[in-house]
C-alpha cells in the first residue's frame, strides 16, 4: 500500500528541475498531486508522462492566488518549490529590481502560502514544505550571499510559522529542505558554469567540492523521506548528506 494513499498535495514550480521529481514522487507515493508554474509548455508535457498528475498556469508572487488555490485544492501536503532566476553580476552592479527579484518570488511566495495555511478555516493543511538551499547556511562571495540571504529567510519564515501554528493549535508542520548545489537543473548549470568559470576551474572540479553529485530525484525522495519517515519526524530543516540521507540542519 502507498504511503501518501488518498493524500491531496500542492507543488509549486511543479514543472522543472526539483519541483518536476517531487511531483512524481508524491505522485509514485499514492498522493493526488496538483503542480503550479508560470509556463504552459512543461506543464503540459508533465500532464502528459506523469499519471494523475492536475496542473494549473499560476504565479506564485501573485498574492491573490494562495488563498484563491488553497481553497479551491484543499491539500494536505503544502510543496513551496518556486523561484526566480538569480543574477549572475556582482552585488555593486545589480539595481534593486535584480536584488529583490529572489525575495519578491521565493520569500514573497512563502509567506503568502505559509501564512494562508495559518489563517484558512478549518485549514486542510498538515505539512507545508519548503524548497530552500544550503546556501542558506553560507556566508561567502556574491553571488551566492544574494540568493543564500532569500534563501535564509525562507528557513527563518519556516521557523516563525512553526511557533505560530503551536501557539494557535493548529497542527501543521513547516519543514525546510536543503538541496546542495548540482548541474542537472537549468538553473545549477548557469550556476556551476559562472562560477567556475570565475574562479578559473572546469566545472567537474568545481563540483568535485561537494561530494557525492546532488540529483533532483534525490529532492524528490527527500520529500517522500519527510512525509513518511518517522525518522524525520522532527526537526525544522534538512539537507543532504554525500551517504544519501537527510541530515538535520541547525
């Protein structure tokens, strides 16, 4: 028997990279899975070769939309995985518009679900996951430091949410998950080649600093792990450790 048998979940940025292998994890688990993005084209071709899988054209910054789709899907299970592209140029040449790009999509997205999820009647919600990034724990050159500090802020959202819903006796979980850098996504292939390009290496060298490579089924998994696996049960935040399993992040 499936674990997420009869579960209803909500992906956001279900159509690509590690939003693409958690839908068809959660999908694969037995859950009912519905997969929100910008662009119709993925969507469509993930209707097509993922069974069962419901999608919808949406934006997540849009601030209407969580508590339009919430209502509307009811999920159990909260997947908040979309984000904005990350400018590449040096934090004194970026306008404000570049810098906030990450914060007003994937800080602006998670506070508006999170905080719908607190706030619904009778809130369907038991398990709101965030899609965050290791470099939420690094302090280091730009410009990485511009996508870590959005990042960051998402675990600290997370953090914030998890004590309100106690203080209000909701029983919703918010958990953070923390994926490492990998070149097998659009957006970890822009980034592995500018960095390595900046610090003169080739990207296999570059990538050879982290481990064991990071691969988005490994997302997708670590999304399942959370949602079945008493051994994750508790904690906040997690990220991936070169053996495979999540590690809690403190």
């Amino acid at each position: 028997m499936n674990q997420l048998n009869g579960k209803i979940a909500l992906v956001t940025g279900g159509s690509r990279g590690f939003g693409r292998t958690i839908v068809e994890a959660l999908s694969a688990g037995g859950a009912t899975v519905h997969a929100l993005a910008r662009d119709a084209g993925p969507l469509d071709q993930l209707k097509q070769e993922v069974k069962g899988v419901q999608t919808r054209v949406a934006d997540v910054s849009d601030p209407q939309l969580a508590p339009r789709i919430l209502s509307e899907i009811c999920p159990e299970i909260l997947v908040l995985n979309a984000g904005a592209s990350l400018s590449f140029d040096p934090l004194h040449e970026q306008s404000w518009e570049q810098f906030s790009n990450l914060w007003n999509t994937d800080v602006k997205a998670t506070f508006n679900f999170g905080k719908e999820a607190l706030r619904m009647p009778m809130t369907p919600v038991k398990v709101v996951v965030i899609v965050s990034s290791r470099a939420a724990t690094v302090v280091t050159a730009q410009p990485v430091t511009v996508y870590g500090s959005a990042k960051r802020m998402q675990w600290f959202l997370a953090q914030t949410f998890q004590q309100e819903a106690i203080a209000m006796g909701l029983g919703i979980r918010f958990v953070v998950i923390m994926p490492r850098l990998t070149n097998q996504t659009e957006f970890g292939r822009a980034s592995v080649s500018t960095f390595a390009a900046r610090e003169g290496v080739s990207e296999q060298a570059y990538l050879e600093r982290f481990g064991v490579p990071m691969t988005p089924e490994m997302v997708g998994r670590g999304v399942v792990d959370i949602l079945t696996d008493k051994a994750y049960q508790d904690g906040i935040a997690f990220s991936f450790s070169n053996e495979g399993p999540l590690q809690p992040v403190n």
